[in-house]
C-alpha cells in the first residue's frame, strides 16, 4: 500500500468508517476504482464529533492557595455507538486533570453517556484542551475567592524541578521548568506592552483583559506497556530504517506518515547532523508498506519526531560508528581521531588526510578487498526499534489579550503569546509553524465553532454558513517564547509539540474575556465564546 502526503490529519482522519470498507470490498467485488462521495451537510452528520464534555469537578485547598485534592466526573457524549477510539480522549482528560499541579489525592471518574449523536472521535489534543480548561479554571476561581494572585496560586502549586521526573494520576512526567515557563511569558508580556494598551483601553471606556493559562503536554506517545490505559490495543513503538548507499548518500526508511508536520525535513535534519553529511543527501521515505518499517502507533499524539527522530538518531549514531571504522581503515588512522563534515572524513587536525562519504560507501559495497575491515559485513544499513520507556512532558504558558464589546458580546483577540518548551529543537520553523496553527484552532474553538441541537437531538448545524471558522482577520498576530528542557529518557532530548498551541488557548482566552469584562461580573464555565452565550453571561453577571 502506498500512501500520499495526507495533507492534515488534525485527529479526524484517525477514525474508520464502515463506508470506507464498503467502498474497499466493492472496489474488491467490482475490480474497478470505487469513489465514496461525501457532501458538506452529510459530512456535518456523519463524521465524528470530538469536543462535547461535561465536567463536575471540585478543589479542595488550604487558605495559602496549596491545593490538597480534586475530585470530579468527566461526562462524555459518545453519541450511538462507539467510535474508533470509544472514550479514549475522556480517560486523557480525567488522567490528565492535574495539569502541571502536585496535588497529592485525586478522584476522578468517566461516565460514558449513549445518545442519539454522531460518534465521539479524534480532534487535535485528544482530551488535554479539555483538562487545561477545567484546571486553569479553577486555579483562576480559587485565587478569587482566597483573594491571591492567581500566578501565585500556580506557583504556589507547580511540580517543582526537583521533583521530576513526578508520577502524577496515571503517567509520569519527565521533566520541567514551571515556574520559569511562567516568567519567561509574563517577561514577553511585559515587554509586550500589553499592561499600557491595557490601561489607555479602558481609559477610553473600553472593556479590554489579559489572560494566561498554563499547560503541559503529553508527547511521545508509545510506551508499549501503558499505551492500552487510554483504550488502544496495539503497541507503541517505532521503527527506522537508515542505510547509506554506494554514493554516498542516506536514505531514511520510516514508518511515519507525512501529514504537514514537516516529518521529513525533521528525520532528515537528524540524520544529517547524526552522520554528518549535507541535509540534501538525505532522502526520507514514508507511506510505502513495501519498503517503510512497520510503527507500532502510526504518526499523531506529538510523537513523530520524538520517538521517529530517537529511533533514527540512534541507528545513524551505530551507522556513523561503522563508517568511521572503515575510512579508519582506508586512512590508516584510529576511529578516534576521525571527524565527520559535511560529508567528509578526515583525520582531526590533518583536515588534507580526508576521505568523502562516497569512497566509505564504495567500500562497503563494491571494493571489499583492502578497503573494507576483515571483520566488518558488507553494505551500511541500521535500523533501530525505539519503544520508550516513557511518555515526555513538554509544557508551555498561554497570554492572550482580548477587546469585549459588552453590547454586542463580540470577542476580538489583539495579541496572543505562547511561552513553551519541547526539549530540543530539531527545526524551529516547523516548532513555530505548529504552535501557530494549534493557536487558530484554539481560536476557533474558544470563539466560533459550535454545533448546535434540536430538543430531539436532531443536528441543527449543516453548513459553514451555521458552523463558524476563524478566518485571517479574526486570527491575532502570534508572539512566540522558547526555552529547552531536554528529555534526558529520550535519545536527543526531543519531545513532541504538535498538540500544544491548541491545549492552553481555551482557558487563556476565557481569562482575558472575563478579565475585560471585570466590571459585569462575568464567569465562562464552557466553550465556545459566541456573542449569544457571552450575553447570557453578562446578563446572568448583572443580576448577581
């Protein structure tokens, strides 16, 4: 089976279909392509739905803001039937629910609710923009009512650096740097000027509020072992395939799909710096089932480049070894004393005694003879079997700064900041690239996108017309922060980030709203934002 870039998944694509069966056994039947057509109002209805939770949940904590339990019930609407991953991202959410928190006595329970709604499925984050709304909420609603900073109650609560790596409910967390995360975003927004805009707004009687929210997130999805605790059945590890042929030049052989996340460039970037050789002699190869290794999860969770790129680090590093066990050999040298650039090997300080990748590959394959170790096999190819041991944690802090108009309950977004830390980067424009787009569709979550039910359950939303998307000029400018805390359990330190820009967007945007809005009194308990429900809020706000 070959596959094409797919072009986005975003969790959608994750889920089967009967049709697409049907339509694979008839294409059988028939011998013929069969086409499965899908409009936009039956797609609306028949594709999987993915954000609906109700969650009931309670703190208990002491007068200092240090929070001794939680305990609550995450209610999940999975429609008629089960969809392909049941109530997986409904477990994530209740194991998740402490967030970046020590809290030492937690309870949580999943109630899976039967409706008469399309099944519950996939969506970017799986379950953590849920559990970030509900903690940050109520870190933000605990502050109030003990009348501390609500930074300070973070603080105050935070996994400190020293206790990692920290079992929280269900996985343990590997490392981080909370408490700096959270400064180096309240630098950027004081550096920002987002207090002054703030104050000469509401010098002119505009309802302007900054809000943050912080989150950490679960990547490298794939330890064999505990991958079932969410509902899969099936492993977790990854496989690659590096070889270097008789030019000279690496081929990297991955189970991964191309998806937009950049995986190529990524498994290149790391085999290329790995061996040494320039980043355009590598070739990456994906979706091919003939040639491609088999990955135990596929690409998603944020674990391509972690787990992909540890597995491909650690076959080109034993790869790199055998290379310069050979040209050791052919330049009468110690592997020792040999260096790798640009493609070249050349004895350390004697950069004229030198040898390409091209004559080492020569080598291994065509002129054994004298060239080759007596003890060496024949051709250069590593592939390595990467299961990790255990999940990696990265974590970030969400601003985001918002105009309301009270009148109309219109929300306009004027800055947004993410502070954020993945380990090491392997390419800081997909890095950035990725957080951008999870921050749209946190956008578009928090403000527009909702679908809307008859009081018999029959779907009201069937077009874009009713179901709302941001656009260019509803998505602010997207500010960016890094800082690197290195998975010390992973090879290369990397750690997933493809889900972080959506989980902390949620909760940042309902902070700011309520912050422009201090005057009404105004408490967001769910989402999406719409000027309808907005106005209810204030109204409900009013009347207290």
């Amino acid at each position: 089976m070959r596959t094409p870039d797919v072009g986005g998944g975003f969790g959608n694509k994750f889920d089967f279909y009967g049709e697409e069966v049907l339509a694979a056994l008839l294409s059988r039947r028939a011998g013929r392509p069969v086409k499965l057509i899908e409009d936009r109002v039956e797609s609306f209805v028949a594709n999987v739905h993915s954000r609906e939770q109700k969650i009931d949940v309670e703190y208990a904590a002491k007068a200092d803001g240090t929070i001794t339990g939680v305990r609550g019930t995450v209610h999940g609407v999975l429609g008629g039937e089960l969809g392909t991953i049941a109530f997986g991202p409904c477990f994530t959410t209740a194991a998740l629910i402490t967030g970046p928190y020590a809290i030492p006595a937690v309870r949580m329970d999943v109630v899976a609710v039967v409706t008469n709604r399309t099944p519950y499925g996939s969506y970017r984050g799986w379950g953590l923009p849920k559990a970030n709304f509900v903690q940050e909420r109520m870190v933000e609603l605990l502050a109030a009512k003990l009348g501390l900073d609500a930074h300070a109650v973070r603080r105050k609560n935070f996994v400190p650096p020293e206790a990692f790596p920290y079992q929280s409910p269900v996985f343990v967390f590997d490392s981080g740097r909370y408490e700096e995360c959270l400064d180096l975003c309240l630098k950027s927004v004081e550096q920002a000027g987002w207090a002054e805009r703030v104050a000469e707004a509401r010098a002119r009687g505009a309802c302007v509020g900054i809000g943050y929210s912080f989150h950490n997130e679960l990547t490298a999805f794939g330890p064999s072992r505990i991958v079932n605790l969410s509902g899969l059945q099936h492993s977790g590890f990854d496989e690659e395939v590096v070889r270097i042929d008789a030019t000279g030049h690496v081929t990297v052989h991955t189970g991964q799909s191309a998806m937009g996340q950049g995986i190529h460039t990524a498994l290149a970037q790391v085999a290329a710096d790995a061996l040494g050789v320039p980043l355009e002699h590598v070739t990456v190869v994906s979706g091919d089932t003939d040639s491609c290794p088999y990955t135990g999860y596929g690409t998603g969770a944020s674990r391509a480049a972690a787990v992909g790129g540890a597995a491909v680090l650690t076959a080109a590093t034993r790869l790199k070894a055998k290379v310069l066990r050979i040209a050791a050999n052919i330049l009468e040298a110690s592997p020792d004393d040999l260096v790798v650039e640009d493609g070249r090997i050349s004895v350390a300080g004697v950069p004229d005694r030198s040898i390409g990748m091209d004559q080492v590959g020569d080598a291994a394959y065509r002129r054994l003879q004298g060239f080759l170790p007596e003890d060496e096999t024949p051709t250069l190819e590593e592939t390595e079997v990467y299961d990790p041991a255990n999940v990696a944690t990265a974590f970030g802090c969400t601003a985001v700064l918002a105009e309301v108009d009270p009148e109309t309950g219109v929300v306009t977004l004027l800055g947004y900041l993410i502070a954020h830390d993945c380990g090491t980067v392997i390419n800081p424009l997909i890095v950035d690239g990725q957080l951008h787009g999870g921050a749209a569709q946190a956008v578009g979550g928090a403000l527009y996108e909702e679908l809307t039910f008859d009081d018999g359950g029959r779907m009201l939303t069937r077009t874009f017309r009713d179901y709302l998307l941001p656009t260019a000029t509803e998505v602010p400018p997207f500010t960016l922060a890094h800082m690197s805390t290195p998975a010390d359990h992973i090879p290369g330190g990397f750690k997933g980030m493809g889900e972080a820009g959506v989980i902390g967007g949620g909760a940042a945007i309902a902070h700011a709203v309520e912050d422009a809005l201090r005057d009404y009194d105004v408490k967001i308990t769910a989402l999406p934002i719409t000027p309808p429900n907005l106005l209810a809020a204030i109204k409900r706000g009013s009347a207290r």
